[in-house]
C-alpha cells in the first residue's frame, strides 16, 4: 500500500501549492516601483496604489457552477496574497465588478456585492475604490436610475467624482456617460466635470475670488480612472501590448469618442489615466498626450495570464508597474505533472508485482521438478 500512500502524498501537495502557496511564489517576483529624485534618494512617503481590473464575477444566469467556484477561488486567493504581500494604500478597481449586474434583481445585487466585498476584502483603513463598468449597470442605452442608484447605493461611485488621498487627486469617471448626446446621466457627468475642473483650478489658484470657499488641498494634476480606455483605434497605439491578436476599436463601445476623450484633456488636464474593458493590457501614450495604461482582466475566465498594475504616486511625479499573476495553464500543468507521477508510481508498483509473480512461479517449477 505504499504506492497509494505515495499517490495521496503527490495529490496532496499538488493542491496545497496550486490552491495556497504558488500565488504567493509567483508574486513574490513583483515589488512596487520607485520613483528618484535627482539626487538619487528615493521619495518618503508616497501613495501605493493597486490598480485591478474586470473580475466579472459570474452571476446565477450564465456560465457553470463549477467554473464560478474555482475560478473566483482563484481570484480571491491572488488578491488575499496581493494585499498581504504589498500592502497598499489603496485598491482601485476598473469596472465590470459583475458580469451580470445589468441582469440580477435587487436581491441577487445585494449577493452579488456581499460576495465581491468578501472577495476582495481589505484591512481596515485601506480603501476599495469601485468604479462602475459597462456589465455592471449597462451600456449607455440601457443605463437605468434603478442600475445607477443601486451601484451608488452598495459601492459609492456611479458617475462622476472627485477622489483626493495623500493630496494625489483622482478624478473617477462613468465611461457609459460619456456620451455627450443630452441624455440624463450624460448631462450630470458633463456638470459634475465643470465642477471638479473649477475645483481643480481654485486649488491651483486659491487666490483667486471666486475660489474662497474651495477646499484647501494642494494642486496637482489629476488622474484619470475609468472602464473604458480613452479613444485610440486599436491596440497597434500601444507602446506594450499583450492581447493575442490586434482588434479594431469601435468608439463608444470599446473605448470613449474623440470628443469626449478631448473634453476630459480640456476640462480635466490629467497627467496620468488608467482604464480596463478590453482585457488585455496596454501601454501607450493616448490622445492627450499623456500615459495610458489599460489593465487586463483580473479573472482567469477572460484571461489565462491575467495580471494587474502597482502604481508609486507622489503630486507630481508617477512610476507604474505590470504585476504578472499565477497564469491558469500553469496550474493545470502541475496538476498533469502530479498525474503523471502517480502513472509512474503505480506502473513501477505494477511492475514490481509482476517480477514478483513471476519470480513466485519460477520457485513453484523449479520446486515440482525436485
């Protein structure tokens, strides 16, 4: 019975690396980037952000059970070794928190955000910044007050806001609402822009009349966060790039209008913009001017190397790193190797049994013939 000893004994410690340490071992590998200042010191203080992007956590209409269970497994068990291992300041995530949160009654929402919240659960006093996506509430000609006001409801940020911590001004964005086309939601974020760039420029200008009763945070150019990437027509703009085939973008589907892409530079002048959607990672400069990086998919169901970013912020300077996850097929392929030795351990026991037996039927013969 020692070989089935020894089987148990490869399975058990195949599972216990896949399912508990190999996440560990492989973000090990990542370490938050630095930023240096002329003199070469390093800078004290500054904001760490983690930046993830479309979890699409399966909801009870599509997709199977089982690949619900073990691939949101998975999900949570990277980002448990994420926040332990780089501890960050704060997480932002980038939309499609649900993959059918445009499609779930109010009883299935709330579900669905206590299992988000439990997934993806933080120490406190570390903020989860959610920014709502495309599968969360619908495209823009499905938006409804009933999706938005549930979202803002459970998870703060629906439309358009203005995020401040460590004096590093984020500017959070609804990307269906960027339509510009006088629809309701598309009007309030239009307004709810106005006012943080008037907000942005008294902080920049405090002396100014009209700035007197503006919050007395100090300026800096702020960052864009959002679903959607701003306008670019393909991932042929990318600077690095890792989806399997390039694809054409369709504005206001894939990525926001030119226009509205324009308005944000003119309203907003950000420095730096982060954004999700298409799955797949992508670093370019973007229309304004300014770096764009586009975060892949958190979720193995979109992507089997999926990864996220690590971002070093101060007011005014940035340093931006991919993290690289535990990709699927790794795991796959060290359940095959478990497999395999076990093969061999019961082929070698098989074999072992078949010299004894014969063995035993030689001693029998050459006992008859004495």
């Amino acid at each position: 019975m020692r070989w089935l000893y020894a089987c148990f004994v490869i399975i058990l410690c195949a599972l216990i690396f896949c399912e508990y340490v190999a996440d560990f071992v492989v973000l090990q590998k990542c370490k938050w980037p630095e930023i240096k200042r002329k003199m070469g010191k390093y800078v004290d203080d500054p904001l760490r952000a983690m930046i993830i992007a479309d979890p699409h956590l399966l909801g009870p209409h599509r997709g199977h059970w089982l690949d619900q269970f073990y691939r949101e497994w998975h999900m949570t068990r990277a980002f448990q070794a994420a926040s332990r291992l780089f501890q960050p300041d704060v997480v932002f995530v980038l939309g499609d928190l649900f993959d059918e949160g445009d499609m779930v009654s109010d009883k299935q929402f709330k579900e669905y955000v206590w299992r988000y919240l439990q997934m993806f659960r933080l120490p406190p006093g570390i903020p989860l910044i959610s920014i709502v996506g495309n599968h969360d509430v619908g495209f823009h000609y499905k938006m409804h007050p009933f999706f938005m006001s549930r979202f803002q409801n459970d998870l703060n940020y629906s439309l358009v806001h203005l995020y401040t911590i460590k004096q590093i001004h984020f500017v959070i964005i609804n990307s269906m609402a960027m339509e510009a086309d006088g629809c309701m939601f598309c009007n309030e974020a239009e307004s709810a822009l106005k006012n943080i760039s008037r907000t942005l420029h008294c902080m920049k200008y405090p002396e100014e009349a009209e700035c007197a009763r503006t919050r007395r945070h100090p300026y800096s150019q702020p960052i864009l966060l959002q679903h959607f990437p701003t306008y670019r027509i393909s991932d042929t703009m990318c600077q690095e790039h890792d989806a399997p085939f390039i694809e054409a973008y369709r504005e206001r589907f894939h990525v926001i209008s030119k226009e509205s892409t324009d308005m944000l530079g003119e309203l907003l002048k950000p420095r730096l913009a982060f954004a999700g959607h298409s799955h797949h990672f992508c670093h370019s400069v973007n229309r304004l001017g300014i770096d764009e990086y586009t975060v892949a998919s958190f979720s193995w169901r979109n992507k089997i190397n999926p990864s996220f970013m690590l971002a070093t912020l101060t007011p005014d300077d940035y340093v931006v790193s991919k993290c690289k996850m535990l990709p699927q097929q790794f795991v796959y392929n060290s359940y095959l190797c478990a497999g395999i030795i076990c093969l061999m351990v019961i082929a070698l026991q098989l074999m072992k049994s078949l010299r004894r037996s014969r063995e035993l039927d030689t001693d029998q013969n050459h006992s008859k013939h004495n």
